[in-house]
C-alpha cells in the first residue's frame, strides 16, 4: 500500500506506528475487519488456526452473549441476524465474525461481545454503528478510487482485499489495519464523537484490559475503522458497562445483505460473496469456471468468449481473481452488441445477489409471537420461505380454505408486511357480492418476525394481539361502528359487539349520503358467502337502516346529481333482489319521491324511469315527455343511460329518442353537443358499439351499414390513431377545449 499513501510525513509516520503496534503485541492479535468481507474471513480462520487463542473478542454488542449457545448451534444456517432496538446485527457464511464463533465453538474456545449495546450509546440519534461509510466514503478511499480508476468504494475495496493474494494472515490484516487507519485520520475527536465512535472504544479497551488480566492469548476481532485505537487498551480506566437488554436471533436474507439493497454495512452481491470465500482454494482459470457454471442461461460459446474476456480484463486490471464487477462487465461486452441498459443486467445481478434465508433449529425458537404464528401458518398450510400466492373460490370455500383465509385477514390487519390483498387493499370495508375468487400473496421475511416481536408487548397470542388491535379501532360514528363490525367477522375475532349501540346511532343519523353508504354496504355485506353465518345479526342491522334511509330519502336533492343517481341505482338493485322484501316499500318511495319532492329536471327524469322500470312499463309515455322537454335534453338522456341503460335496445327506446333529437340540431348545435354525445357512449363495449350502429343503419335507412370494425386496420394503422388521438387531445387541452376530452 506503500505506492499509494499520500506524500505527508506526518500521515506516514501515523501509519508506520500503526503498523509497529499491530505486529509487536505479545498477547494480542488484531484481526482487523470488514463485516461480511470474504477475505477478511478466510484471513480470520488463517490467524486463529495459527495463533490457537484463549478467548475471541469480538465487537458485538455486549449483550447478544446471551446467545451464543445458538449462534454456535450446527443447525443454525446464515443469513441471521440478532434483532435488538429496531437494528440488526446480520451473519453471512462469508462473515469474519460467524467464521470466528464457529471455530471457536469446534475448538471450545470462550468467546466475548466487547461493543455497547445500542440503548447505551449516548448521542440523541446514533447512526448506523456498524456502517462501512466510514472508511470507504472517507477523502482517503476517494483519493484511492480516482488513482486506480474505480467506479465506487465497493471496487476499490474488490481491487485491494478480495482479488489478491497475500502471503500470510498477518500481511492482510496489516493491510487491511493501515486502510482503515488511514481513513480514520481524515477524522477529527469531535466527528467521531458525533458517531459514537469514541464511547464505544472505551467499552472495547476496558474489555481487552480486563481480558489480558484473564488470558495469555487473545484474538480481538472489530471492525478496521476501530482496531488502530484499541492498542492502548491497557491505560484504559472505564469500567466495563453490563447490558441485559433483551434481543432475537432471526432467520435473514440474501437480499436484505446486499449493499446495492441499501444495506450500508454490506458488501455487494451476497451470494457472490459467498462463493469468493468458498471458492477461495480455487485457481483463478478454475475460479471463472466456476463463476460461469452459476450462469444457467449461457450457451457454450457464451461461456467460452466471456472466459477469454474476463481473463483478459483481470490482467489488465492487475486482480488475480475475476470479481462481481469484472464478471458483470464481460458479461455485457460478450452479450450485447447493441447499447444496453440496466434491465438488462437483472438476471445476472439477481444470480449474484442470492435469494438464501437462513434457517434455524424449531426446538430453539423462542420468540414471542413468532412461535404461534408459525403454528397457525403451518396448520392452514401456508408455505413458508418464499414468495406465494393462494386464490380462494369464495363460493366454494372448504373449512381448511376459511381457516385460511381468516388467518391471512389477520396477517393484513396487523400489517406486518407479511400478505397482501392483490385486487384491492380495502377489501375488508368494501366487500361485493359480484366477486367469486380472491388471490393473496403472501412472503415471510426477516422484517415479518421483526413486526411480530415488536407486537409481542400487546400478547403472547395471535388472537389476543388481533382483539388488541380491533379494541383500538374508533367506533365514534355509524360508518365506523359498521366497518368495525365488518372487520371483526372477517377476521373471525369476537369483540363486544353492541347492536343497542349501533341501532341508536342508525336512529340518531339524518345524513343521506351515511345512511345510503350504510346500507348498500351492510346489505351487500349479508349477501357474499363469507359472512354466511352471520346472517342474523346482519339482518337484524339491515331493517332499521332501511327504515331510517326510506325515511329521508326526501333529501336526496343535498347530493350531486352523480351521487344521487349513484345512490337509486343501488337502491334499485337491491330492490330487485329482494323482491318479496324491498320491491313494494322502494315502489312507494320512488312515487311519494315523485309526487311531493322537487327535483331538478335530470333527477326527476331519473326516479321516473327507475319507477316505470321497477314496474316493467313501456317507457314511451315518458321518453315522449322528454321529446316535448325544451331543457339540456342531452345531459337527461346521458342520466338515463346511466340507471335504464337496456332502454337503448327498446323499439322506439331511448336510441330512437337520441337519434330525432340529433336531427333537430343545425351544425352550430351539433358541434356545441358533440362532446356530450362522445361522453354517452365511450364506455360501451365493442359488441355494444356494433349493436347500435346496426340500429342507427335501421332507423335512418342508410343504404350501406356503418363499417366500424374495419378488418382491413393493420397495427400500423391503429398505433397512428392513437399517436393522434393522443396529439388532438392535447391541442384541445391547449385551447381551452378540455369538455371535448372528456371520457
């Protein structure tokens, strides 16, 4: 590293001591690191092998002692991390620190957490105490990567560590040791106070001092950016802080190591990482080999130019090993002939990053809440580990499917990350008799545990932390007290449901717009197979509502036009349904509505046809009554298409009515109205669309049928339309024109 130190005498002279206090400590050997460096492991096994140490320090928070019988547990298989205070301390295979309690666990050698925890570090908003931006975002890294031509700290760090051979462990980390050190020096005493750098050295050299009191040979394992001040660890006075804080070990992954993932303390591409420190032994030929046998989609010839590129770049770049980097750039060379473009890369950098998740023994589980919905998960046979869907027929549902279903509602009620709804994520508030089939997709991950322990102060139990959650839900009005009642049958969780409470407040509620909403969604409710045994209690909600609405239905004029007409074609649907409930009390409704309230022309034509349609009249006596009309007749005819849409399809219907009233207009007219007849139409289907064209080829006794499905249309032809309707729409919009594009 000597050919790239910068030209002071002072910053040189700081690293020659360094590197004489490293290599001079007769009880110490330092084993400077990066976490999850695979070089840094292998180099770590190397020292221990050969030093044979009484103990292992490593930088750790102090408490996570408590689970070294599990951390060196054979079954346990990384990545896992140790969840405390809402941070993670993350093992990989290729981790200097799991690599050192492994081989002190088969060489039963004792090993200490020498780090603070992370509720007694003192300054208000810690950062992340384990972050690598320290040493690679320093000006020193800088300086390193613009002389060696890297395009970012991760390569340079590939460059100096991974891709090299080292004569000795101890060559390494002295390396590695004069790195970090270097970096360090751009610090001044205030910044790394700041970071919490300073409190938690003293916690390491008290540690140190007290060991050296205890042991002959002592391995000290931490992260580079600290060892350089930990030498002096015997004039150190701090007494070592204790920590019983509680905290999990945890199943993580792949994906939540990668740096490229915002991970700041990982390396890039953790399977990748993975097979450097397997694959150590391996030649640098034998290492490309293996390298392109992780490339599945690669044919022979592929492989055979990427493996004469990469060994050419690697000698060109002065590595002895080919990295992620290196790879990913013959890759691209060999393969594209044509610019390319990130997306292109996915595959590949999905194949570096890895999709492991760590396991752990079942019989040394023991975290809260997680163990019982593990339990609930397997009984419903959900699968866990990777990314799944269930569909459910909601018609169809078998026992074990319900079960399923309600344990998935709860998951997504507790949002923990763990499933998702796909059609829509207010599926518990909006349920609709229409839909047949569901489909969940549901992942557990690192982050679902996470959520569960966090929850775990509310109970032990699924169910009691769901009865927890519903409790707090606010019931302070009709529309939440109903959506709490919904909530709580789909999750299958009994609360104290007070219909006393409810039907007070369905008395005491004047608002048509409440009530209405109220209505359409409890009845809408009672009617889809998930709530088949609730029907009583439903029922017994539906019939006051009912009253109530009816009663004020007179005030459906404070509602927009919309809204109104949106609220009778609901209620219409309804009636229609429950012919022998509903049909006769809405009959009387729409005529006292009729006769004693004053609307506006577009509503009172809407509650007319609604009535004449309930009754199954021949609508001519009205459409007649809207051809003498001398309002917006337009605007009354699209209300009509909205709640009697079949009408169109009457002899002499409302497509007869539309047809004379069109013919009635001079051009001046016609263009004022062609917006709103372009808006009557646009959302009928293709088949509708033909249909009607037919009827107008009829009715005006055109010779040639209108042609609007044109065979002959290329897609040439329809990717210009659109390109111009898209150009048109603009124009209008820049000219004040926005009614024409309205769909």
């Amino acid at each position: 590293m000597d050919e790239i130190t910068p030209d002071n005498n002072g910053f040189s002279q700081a690293l020659a001591k360094f590197s004489q206090r490293y290599l001079h400590d007769e009880k110490v050997r330092w084993l400077p690191v990066r976490h999850h460096s695979p070089a840094c492991a292998h180099f770590a096994l190397a020292q221990l092998n050969a030093w044979q140490p009484d103990v292992v320090l490593i930088e750790a928070p102090h408490s996570f002692g408590q689970h070294l019988g599990l951390l060196q547990n054979k079954q346990v298989v990384p990545p896992i991390a140790v969840y405390q205070q809402q941070s993670y301390f993350p093992f990989a295979e290729n981790s200097p620190e799991w690599q050192a309690l492994r081989w002190a666990g088969d060489n039963h050698v004792p090993v200490q957490f020498i780090d603070l925890d992370s509720t007694d570090e003192q300054q208000e908003e810690p950062l992340d105490r384990y972050s690598d931006a320290r040493i690679l975002s320093s000006s020193y890294s800088r300086q390193l990567q613009q002389t060696m031509g890297c395009r970012d700290a991760d390569e340079l760090w590939l460059r100096l560590f991974e891709l090299q051979n080292f004569e000795s462990a101890n060559d390494f980390f002295e390396q590695v040791l004069l790195f970090c050190a270097a970096s360090r020096l751009y610090y001044d005493q205030k910044s790394l106070q700041q970071l919490g750098d300073l409190d938690r050295e003293k916690q390491m050299r008290a540690c140190i001092r007290t060991a050296s009191h205890d042991y002959q040979r002592i391995a000290v394992m931490t992260g580079g950016f600290h060892t350089s001040a930990l030498f002096d660890y015997e004039q150190e006075s701090t007494s070592i802080r204790k920590s019983t804080e509680d905290s999990f070990v945890i199943r993580y992954s792949d994906s939540l190591l990668d740096a490229h993932q915002g991970y700041q303390a990982g390396m890039p591409y953790p399977a990748f990482c993975r097979w450097l420190f397997e694959q150590r032994s391996l030649s640098a030929s034998d290492w490309l080999l293996y390298l392109l046998a992780q490339m599945p989609k690669l044919t022979l010839i592929a492989k055979q130019n990427v493996f004469e590129h990469l060994s050419q770049l690697c000698q060109l770049r002065g590595i002895v090993r080919a990295g992620c980097y290196d790879l990913l750039d013959s890759l691209g060379s060999c393969q594209f002939k044509q610019q390319s473009s990130s997306r292109d890369y996915r595959p590949w950098q999905q194949l570096l990053r890895g999709e492991n998740m760590g396991q752990l023994p079942a019989n040394q589980r023991n975290l809260p809440l997680v163990d019982d919905v593990l339990a609930h998960c397997k009984h419903v046979q959900l699968t866990i580990g990777t990314v799944n869907r269930s569909h459910f027929s909601l018609y169809e549902l078998t026992e074990r499917q319900r079960q399923r279903r309600q344990l998935l509602s709860q998951l997504l009620f507790l949002d923990i990350g763990f499933c998702q709804y796909e059609q829509s994520m207010h599926a518990f508030y909006n349920i609709h008799t229409a839909a047949k089939h569901e489909s969940w997709r549901y992942h557990w991950t690192p982050s679902v545990e996470v959520a569960l322990i966090e929850l775990s102060t509310l109970g032990g139990t699924l169910k009691t932390v769901v009865q927890h959650r519903l409790a707090q839900q606010s019931e302070s009005d009709l529309p939440q007290m109903l959506d709490k009642l919904i909530l709580s049958l789909q999750l299958g969780v009994q609360y104290q449901f007070n219909s006393v409470a409810i039907t007070r407040e369905i008395n005491d509620c004047s608002t048509i717009k409440i009530l209405s909403d109220s209505f359409i969604k409890l009845y809408r409710t009672s009617k889809h197979p998930l709530f088949n045994d609730y029907h009583q209690q439903l029922n017994a909600l539906i019939t006051p509502l009912w009253r109530q609405l009816s009663f004020h239905l007179p005030s459906l004029n404070q509602l927009p036009e919309d809204e109104a007409q949106q609220v009778l074609l609901s209620l219409q649907a309804i009636a229609r349904q429950q012919m022998d409930v509903l049909k006769q009390p809405w009959r009387e409704r729409l005529h006292w509505l009729i006769e004693h309230n004053e609307h506006t022309p577009t509503l009172w034509f809407a509650l007319k046809a609604l009535a004449v349609d309930l009754d199954e009249l021949d609508p001519a006596s009205l459409l007649n009554e809207l051809q003498r009309y001398s309002g917006d007749r337009f605007t009354i005819l699209r209300t009509l298409l909205t709640v009697v849409p079949h009408w169109l399809n009457h002899q002499n219907g409302l497509l007869s009515l539309l047809n004379h009233s069109i013919e009635q207009l001079d051009d001046e007219q016609f263009v004022e109205q062609l917006p709103q007849l372009r808006g009557l139409f646009c959302d009928k289907d293709a088949r509708e669309i033909d249909g009607i064209s037919q009827q107008l080829g009829t009715l005006n006794q055109w010779q040639q049928q209108l042609n609007w499905l044109n065979e002959d249309i290329s897609e040439h032809d329809v990717n210009q339309a659109m390109l111009l309707d898209k150009q048109l729409q603009q124009q209008l919009l820049e000219q004040g024109l926005s009614a024409w594009t309205t769909r």
